[in-house]
C-alpha cells in the first residue's frame, strides 16, 4: 500500500492546503526536470508551508535560492495567508 503525503485529509486540512498543493504541483516539473522534487509537509499557525526539498535538490547548492525565488514567490502569489515557504 502506498500513502500520498501530499493528500490532505478532509477533515483537519487548512483551507489553504489545497491551493498550496496545486502550487506544487505546478512547479514540480521544473524540479523534476532537475532531478530533484519538492514534498509537501505542513502548514503552521503561522502560514508558513514546511516542504523538504529531495532528490538532486536536497543537496543543491542553490536549494535555497530555488526555493525563495521560485517555490516561495509562486506560492506566495496564488495562495493568500501564506507568509514564507522553509524547507525542513
């Protein structure tokens, strides 16, 4: 049995994970692309989105430019509330 952890559940999900989710998947190509991809973990009280970074970009050394300038800014465009985007 495989789980999808980038699904969120019904019931406890924030109103903003599904718009967070469909950012991802969006921009998940270009990371794919790479040899990298881009996970989905939470969203805090905060609105800041926990994501982990695997693949070629869990040791990029740009990782971190990937994910502000690019991750970050699209998700912060398309979903309101969310204040950053960091990656765990």
């Amino acid at each position: 049995m495989t789980t999808d952890i980038t699904t969120p559940d019904a019931a406890s999900a924030d109103p903003r994970e599904a718009g967070v989710l469909e950012a991802i998947d969006a921009i998940r190509p270009a990371l794919q692309a790479d040899g990298g991809d881009i996970v989905f973990t939470n969203i805090d009280g905060a609105g800041v989105v926990h994501v982990e970074l695997v693949g070629a970009c869990g040791t990029c050394p740009i990782s971190t430019q990937t994910l502000k300038a690019g991750v970050e800014r699209i998700i912060m465009d398309r979903v309101p509330g969310i204040t950053e985007v960091v990656a765990d």
